[in-house]
C-alpha cells in the first residue's frame, strides 16, 4: 500500500505526517532533519494528509476538541487497546497511566501501558499527552515534556504542572 507524507509546520514544531488509502498512520516530531523513506510518496494535497492537517489548524486555533480524519492504528493486540481507549480521554481532560491500565482491564499494567503510550505512532490525535503520572507529575512524551505541558495547557489554561 502506498505511503503519502507531508510536513506541515504546528506551534509545537514541524510534524511529518504519514498516510494510505486507509487513513492517516503516523505523526512525527521532527527536530532538524526532515527524514522519510525512499519508498513514501510526498504529497501535500494527498485527501488525509490535506484532512489531518486543516484538523491540526483548528486544533491549534481552538476551533476543535475531536479529530475525524480516519486513524490506522496498527500493533498488538495489547498496544491497539490501549491507544484506543487513549482516544476516549475527552479533550482537557487527563488521566493517570494506572487509570488507563484499570480502563484497558489490566490494572497491573500501568507500566506496560506507559511504554505502549510512549510508542503512539499518531501523537495529538490519539492524545497520550492526556496521561500523566499517578501524582499528577508530567512524564515522557515523544516531542518531550515541553511540547506535553504546552498541549495540556492549551487545552485547559489552568492546567499547571
């Protein structure tokens, strides 16, 4: 199946996105070097990447809290329920890892669950910057703690970690 990518420029950075027929598969923190495969076709105007990016826009204006364009969450058995259910965390809203493993039936998970949320192949749209330590503490995330506490803030100001 062909990949279509793009890099579109966000207020927490440049992001790669990547996408299929199916839907969108990836979103990438990109620091300096704008890397891909060989074998991906870079189009900006490819209809998900087009979707993902107009929902980014909106996202980032405050104009959306949900994102539609359709996801391809791809992995274990273990790894696709727990990004799924990081998808049932409203918008302003977080949640412990220990919460998520209880919500996924595992509860003795959580430090399983917090290595899966750190693999999330579609960060911001299955929002793992939701989750936070037991303490209320920030801990990993792919575009680091900077880009975390930035998206928590911005969709609840009072957030204050």
């Amino acid at each position: 199946m062909q990949t279509f990518y793009c890099f579109h420029q966000t207020p927490i950075g440049k992001l790669r996105l990547r996408a299929t027929e199916a839907g969108l598969t990836a979103v990438d923190h990109v620091n300096q070097q704008e890397t891909y495969d060989d074998t991906w076709t870079r189009d900006h105007e490819y209809h998900h990447l087009r979707k993902a990016k107009l929902e980014l826009v909106e996202y980032f204006d405050n104009h959306r809290n949900v994102f539609t364009v359709p996801l391809v969450i791809e992995g274990t058995d273990f790894q696709t329920k727990v990004w799924n259910e990081l998808c049932n965390i409203p918008y302003a809203k977080t949640i412990s890892y220990q919460e998520l493993a209880e919500r996924i039936g595992n509860p003795k998970a959580f430090r399983a669950v917090g290595t899966t949320n750190g693999s999330n192949p579609l960060s911001i749209f299955i929002p793992c910057h939701r989750v936070i330590g037991k303490n209320g503490k920030l801990t990993g995330y792919a575009g680091g703690l900077d880009v975390k506490k930035f998206l928590l803030r911005h969709e609840s100001p009072n957030f204050f970690a």
